[in-house]
C-alpha cells in the first residue's frame, strides 16, 4: 500500500523558514517523481513543484527563488524547503506521487504570522 | 495559467439520484502526444483529496463504477449515477496538460 507522511508543520513568523519532510513507502521511491502541493480556504489547491526521480526541480512562480525541494532516496524521504516565508504561505501541504498527484499523503499545517 | 472553471460550486443531490459536474478550461487541455491529462478528485470532509479518475476517463483502483469521467478538449464531466451518502465531499479537477498545473475551484456536493 502507498503511503506519504508528512511532517514538519508548524507556526512559523514572517521571514523565517521551515523543513517540511514527506515518508514515503509502499513503492520503489527512487523511480518516482514526488509532487508538494498546498490548500487553503481561499485559493483552493494549488500545485507548489516537483522533484523528478534524477533530480531535477520545477517550481510555482510563487514560490519560486523561496522554496527547495530535495529527495533521499536511500530513506524513501521528500523535503520542502520553505525560506523567507510570507504569509500567504499559510496552508496545508500535502506531498504527492508522480505529477498528477496520484496518492497524497495526509498534509501538515504550515501557519506564517507574526 | 490556463484557468479551470467547475460548475456548479454547489450541488445538492438526493441519495440514489445522479450528479453531474462540469470542468472548463481556457485552453484545449489535449497535449501533443495525443493525451488529454484531465483528472477527478475527491475530498471527504477532514481527509486529504484522493484521485477519482485520470486522463478524462479513467477511473482509479477501488473507485466505483457509479463514477464517470467524460469529455475533450475544454469540456469535461464528472457524473455520479447515483449518489450515495460516503460521496459528500468536495470534486476538484485538475488540468496537467499546461505548466503550471492547475485545478478547478472544486464542487461541493451534499445529500438534501
């Protein structure tokens, strides 16, 4: 069974930064592409970026320039990377598989204010 | 970003009667090599979204045959052929054929 914990949440001020961490298990993590997404009440849901099963990386312009994502293959781990966070950030994250979100996990709050 | 437009935003249905939702984009969401990349999502209420069906028609492992997925191009549908009570939730859709990605504003559907 596919599963992705996420973890890493919080309450966090303006400025700061946060890991967000995503345990993947139930597939061979190396062979897949793992997706961040985010939730709120007023934007609905919105894709953040992805991480490819070599490596590379593709961001929303939103987030772009702020946010990182990395894997550890070895521990079937995904990471987000949340620096110079803004308010608007506020939302829950939730890590996927592949593109298109084909499994998510549960989702952490991430809460930015002062 | 291509938008994504879903009506209604709220659907009230009777337990056992069909649901229909529909899902326009702004651009053809048909890719280049030939595949539309157009999926269905379902969030119950406090659980995460869990995908319905993919690629317009498709539909997921486990997902009842109630569910349906149809259309092309900038039209596409969800129906539900009969509602049942465990399908209260809110039905997003989200286009994959266009980066960035993005989804519809989501349905909330409800039992009157």
């Amino acid at each position: 069974e596919v599963q992705l914990v996420e973890s890493g949440g919080g309450l966090v001020q303006p400025g700061r930064s946060l890991r967000l961490s995503c345990v993947a298990s139930g597939f061979t993590f190396g062979d897949y592409v793992i997706s961040w997404f985010r939730q709120t009440p007023g934007k609905g849901l919105e894709w953040v970026g992805f991480i490819r099963a070599v490596g590379t990386t593709l961001y929303a312009t939103s987030v772009k320039g702020r946010f990182t994502i990395s894997r550890d293959d070895s521990n079937s781990i995904a990471y987000l990377q949340m620096d110079s966070l803004k308010i608007d950030d506020t939302a829950v994250y939730y890590c996927t598989r592949d593109y298109y979100a084909t499994f998510w996990g549960q989702g952490t709050l991430v809460t930015v204010s002062s | 970003d291509v938008v994504v437009t879903q009506s209604p935003l709220s659907l009230p249905v009777t337990l056992g009667q069909p649901a229909s939702i529909s899902c326009r984009s702004s651009q053809s969401l048909l890719y280049s090599d030939g595949i539309t990349y157009l999926n269905w999502f379902q969030q119950r209420p406090g659980q995460s979204p869990r995908r319905l069906i993919y690629k317009v028609s498709n539909r997921d492992s486990g997902v009842p045959d109630r569910f349906s997925g149809s259309g092309s191009g900038t039209d596409f549908t969800l129906k539900i052929s009969r509602v049942e009570a465990e399908d209260v939730g809110v039905y997003y859709c989200l286009q994959g054929t266009h980066w960035p990605i993005t989804f519809g504003q989501g349905t909330r559907l409800e039992i009157k």
